[in-house]
C-alpha cells in the first residue's frame, strides 16, 4: 500500500505520523513527490523570468540558474539539514515552474524496517514549456528507537528535472534519527553538539539506496544549470553513560 502525505502548497503545513513500530515492504510506502510548495511559491522558490527561463527552486541544494535572456538565479537553500521539517519550494515561474517536493515526516516509538520507498522528490517544470524551473526536493525525517532496510529500500528527496532554458531543482534533505533519547532531542534541535551523538551520511543497518540529487538542467547546453545536491544525515547516539552505586 502508498500513503500520499500533502503538504499545504501556500504555508508549507505538513503531515505528521506517530506509530509505534513502522513496517515498509517492498513495492509500498510513502509518496509526497511534487506535494509541496506550488505555483512559484516557497522560501526557496527560483527567480521568475520576465520572458523565457525561470531559475529552478532551492531547498537542501541551491535551485540551478537560468541564463536565456539574462541571469535568473535559482533559489537559496533554507531549513536545518539535521531537522528537515519544511517541504520543497517551487521552480520559478507560478504557471509553469515544477512543484516542489512534500514532506514525509515519521515518529515512531519503536522500530522503522524500510524494504519499499519513501519519496519526496521535486516535480518537473511544466512539459513542453520554456518558462517554468524544476521543483526543489522535499524532506524525508525519521525519528525512532531503531532504523533498518534491505537493499530494495529507497529514501529519495531529488530535485525536478527543468525543460529547455530553465534551471533544475535542487536537491531536498534527508535526516533519520534512531537511538535518540527523549531528553536529548530539544537539545539536538537547538543546535548543541552532544558527545554522545553520532552524525553520519550513511547507516550500517540500512542497505537500501539514498538520493538527494539535483535536478538537471535544460537543454540547450549552457543556457541553464542543473540544481545542486541536497543533504543526507543519519544521527544516533551512544547509551549515556555514567556510574551506577549498589548499595547491599
């Protein structure tokens, strides 16, 4: 089965899910490709041309530039690479850019075991037109006790492919919190660098596939740039530790 998480394409509202223990079998999972920010909207969104070749919108990567009938700067990135918690913006242009990338926001109790696919990719710019830039990635943002996934799991956040003259998405992000205690998450989010916290951009239980690339630009070569990739974190921590007395 699918769960399409929306998020709100003018404020960026998003869905959250809190389960107990997630199970995500192959050929299943959560979609919410191209279910951001839409019609030019979003922090990160591209710059708008006046007549052909918008930039393409920014999120975890910088939107990629459109140079047809002078410069068109694609979006800036915005958010927190360790606490994704925004969807996607989209390309420049509100008729034609691509939507950006939603948000798939996961909180569990227990275990996430991932064999199928969690997407926020960003959508193209509008098929055939020269006006619209790619849609920025989403976010994927998991937190639970235990992370795991066999090797035909996906975690994807990728930028919107732009059309001719028009510049690619950038990249979303991706963060997957597991082993993180309660009382250390406040602190994780304020941005204090905890010793007992480990950042990686890869999982030793987690055998599937990333993607946080950016979307390529549009032909013809050198009019535009492809968006620039977005970010991946894996964070955990070691058991706290410290002295227990036993008192007979």
């Amino acid at each position: 089965s699918w769960v399409y998480p929306v998020s709100d394409t003018t404020n960026g509202g998003s869905v959250l899910f809190r389960v107990r223990n997630l199970t995500i079998d192959a050929n299943g999972g959560f979609n919410a490709d191209g279910r951001g920010y839409q019609s030019g909207r979003g922090p990160g969104k591209g710059a708008d041309s006046s007549s052909i070749g918008s930039g393409g919108g920014g999120y975890g990567g910088q939107g990629g530039n459109s140079y047809f009938s002078g410069t068109w700067a694609g979006g800036s990135p915005y958010g927190w690479s360790n606490a994704p918690v925004h969807p996607g913006s989209a390309g420049g242009d509100a008729d034609y850019g691509g939507p950006g990338g939603g948000l798939v926001r996961i909180e569990t109790s227990g275990d996430v075991v991932l064999n199928g696919t969690v997407t926020a990719n960003g959508g193209r710019s509008m098929s055939g037109q020269y006006y619209g830039g790619g849609g920025s990635g989403g976010s994927i943002f998991i937190r639970c006790d235990d992370f795991s996934g066999g090797g035909s799991a996906w975690l994807k956040a990728t930028g919107g492919i732009a059309d001719q003259y028009t510049g690619g998405g950038g990249g979303g992000r991706i963060a997957v919190w597991d082993r993180v205690a309660p009382m250390m998450v406040d602190r994780i989010l304020d941005g204090e660098r905890l010793q007992e916290l480990r950042i990686t951009n890869s999982h030793s239980r987690y055998l599937g596939s990333v993607s946080v690339a950016g979307g390529s630009a549009g032909a013809p070569p050198g009019n535009s740039d492809p968006g620039l990739g977005g970010t991946v974190l894996f964070l955990s921590c070691d058991p706290p530790r410290g002295t227990v007395l036993i008192a007979m």
